[in-house]
C-alpha cells in the first residue's frame, strides 16, 4: 500500500473520532470542529493577547477539517500527498488537554475581562455638556 494512503487513511479515521468527540461535548450531530472553530470566532477579540494559542488553534483547525474534507468529498485522492502523521499528533494532544480543560475554550471561558473605554471624543463631550 502507497504511504500516502496509509498516512491519509490514519488522518481520516483520527479526525472523524476528534470531530465526533467534539460534536458530542457540543450536544450536536456532527461538525463538531467547525462549531469549536465558531465558538472561538464569537470570543472577545482581547483573547489573542491573553492566550497566544489562539488564532494558531483556529488555523489549525480549518486547515485539517479543509484535507478531510477533501478526502470525504473525494475532490483529493487517498493516495495523493496531503500532508504528515503530525495531524494526527496534533488532534490527540488537542483531545488530551480537552479532556483535562487545557484546550484554548476552556481557558477562555475562566478568563475576565475588563472592558477598555474609548475616550469621549471633543463633540462627545462638548454634547454631554448640554444634556
């Protein structure tokens, strides 16, 4: 069997176990790492200087679910170059500190946050004068 089959065939078994491991913390049928990617979309943008993870996790996460995709919609062929094992790698750390809250939703959902006000412009204030 051609390594590149091997290697796209592990990929594929290992995210459709992560997307169902997802799918099923999120109460949800399928596509549960494009809801993780959602979920993460809608965090306050104040997120990317606290947790430097951030938008390399959500990257990440589309570029794999993009190759399985591919694989799944048969547009790439099991036995053409799609990338390396380290994906799989990837998504079982990932599911590891998951499971243990580690994982960059977690953390985000333990953080505060203050929210910075915007100086009041000249006319903000001259109009707060005649209020």
């Amino acid at each position: 069997m051609n390594k590149n089959r091997i290697t796209n065939e592990n990929f594929f078994d290992e995210y459709k176990y992560f997307d169902f491991i997802l799918s099923k913390h999120f109460k949800i049928e399928e596509n549960g790492v494009g809801e993780y990617v959602k979920r993460m979309k809608l965090a306050v943008i104040d997120v990317r200087d606290v947790l430097p993870e951030w938008d390399a996790t959500i990257e990440r996460l589309n570029k794999i679910k993009a190759r399985y995709e591919g694989l799944n919609n048969a547009e790439t062929s099991f036995d053409e170059f799609q990338g390396k094992d380290e994906d799989v790698v990837w998504m079982r750390i990932f599911l590891t500190r998951f499971d243990s809250k580690a994982d960059p939703l977690s953390k985000y959902s333990k953080l505060e946050f203050t929210y910075k006000k915007r100086n009041k412009s000249l006319l903000q204030k001259i109009l707060d004068i005649f209020k």
